[in-house]
C-alpha cells in the first residue's frame, strides 16, 4: 500500500513539464460504497491493485460542473469548455505504489470533450443527456447516458465553511487523488493533475441513484452511499499522460 508521504508528495506540481490543458471543476458531489475487493479487482487491468482504507475498498459515483476549459495558450469558448460529467472510480495504486484513480466510466454531454479525452488520455468516455441548476447552496444534477434504460438524479447541498481534508482521514484518502490511471495501447498510463487540496462542504443529500453503477453493470448497493462529501471546487492544470 502507498505510504502517507507517497500520498502527500502527489500533491506538488510536477517541476519538470509543463500542463497541456486547464479546467475549474465546479460543486462536486462525492458518493461511495464499501465494495468488495475482490469484485474490484477482477475489473482492473493487469499492474493496478486496489487500494483501501482500513483494509476496505470504495466505489464511487461523482457528478460535477465542468467549466473554462481550454488547451494550454488558447482562451475557454463559450458552448464548448462549459459542461456536465459524471464518473464511476475506484482507487488504486500501481506496483511502484503510486495512489490514483481508476475511471469504469465518464458520462458528458459535450461531444468534443468525450473524443478529445478518449483520443489523447484513452479514458471511457460516454456519451450522455445532461442538465443541472443550481438554486443558491442547491444543486439539481440529472444524467441520461446514451442507450441506457433509466437515468440518474442527484439533489444535493453544499453550505457553511469550508475545510481541508486531514491527511490520514478517509476524507482524505477519497478526495485527495492526484494520478489516474489509463489503459492505452501502449500499456498502463498514468495522468497527473495538480489544483489546491479540494475545500471540503458540509454537503446534504437529499436524492441519489445507482444508475451509474448499474450502467456499468454493477449490481445495485441496495442502500445509500455509506460515505458523502462535496466540494464548491478547485481550478486545476492536467499533465500529459506518461508511463
């Protein structure tokens, strides 16, 4: 398992190169259930393993806003770098014991956004119907992914003060990921992004789903998430993918 400090030290910005895209993302909304580990990892590609938290395994189901986003040296366009995602993850590290994130899924109602990110970071990318609005500290967040028999919503609160996820807590272990992981057909990728540790909210749920889960072919958890948190948001800069 990757030590505190290697969870830590993923969290400086690479000095070394130079970001290719920026983005802001925008009142997230984080779900997880304990999972079983073993499901897990018959999902992963060969040279990930799961990572835990006290010896138990997440699966996760995050809705967010999308927003400015823009290649290095060119501006956001309007009708283009605003838009909805929704992923399903899971945690991981690799067999030098780097922490990240594995993607099942990345629904998007942004056409561009999904053949750009399945081109040049080979993450899977679908295509979805999607519409959110936001009513003061409310959130609306509905998800329609293509083909799929039934959709997702989300209602969620994200109010009072902000705090930083403490190093060593389950907060920490689920918000603060700094690597993905990518399966490309040149091997197991690994994509670094850097922004300031996620200023946690006091988030209130008042509806969610397992569509996610299900469109994935998950069975259903049959319960609520057993952890909640949320996050008004960072600005971010993504790297390249390397080996």
């Amino acid at each position: 398992m990757p030590t505190l400090d290697q969870r830590l030290a993923f969290r400086q910005r690479p000095v070394d190169r130079s970001a290719v895209m920026y983005q802001r993302w925008s009142d997230l909304l984080f779900l997880h259930w304990k999972w079983d580990t073993v499901d897990l990892q018959s999902r992963l590609p060969v040279g990930l393993h799961i990572d835990t938290f006290e010896d138990q395994a997440w699966l996760g189901v995050v809705p967010f806003f999308m927003q400015r986003i823009r290649p290095r040296f060119l501006p956001p366009v309007p009708g283009i770098s605003w838009f909805l995602e929704l992923n399903v993850r899971t945690y991981v590290h690799d067999d030098q014991g780097r922490p990240g994130v594995w993607f099942f899924s990345l629904d998007c109602d942004q056409p561009l956004a999904v053949w750009a990110a399945q081109t040049f970071f080979h993450l899977p990318y679908q295509h979805a119907a999607m519409k959110a609005r936001k009513e003061g500290p409310r959130v609306i967040y509905e998800c329609q992914r293509k083909g799929a028999p039934n959709a997702a919503s989300f209602d969620y609160s994200l109010t009072g003060p902000t705090r930083a996820a403490q190093p060593g807590t389950l907060e920490f272990f689920l918000a603060e990921r700094y690597l993905l992981f990518s399966s490309t057909p040149n091997g197991l990728r690994t994509g670094q992004v850097h922004h300031a540790p996620y200023p946690i909210a006091n988030t209130t749920l008042d509806a969610w789903s397992d569509a996610p889960l299900l469109w994935n072919n998950w069975a259903s958890p049959l319960g609520p998430p057993d952890h909640v948190l949320g996050s008004p948001g960072v600005d971010v800069e993504i790297f390249s993918l390397q080996s």
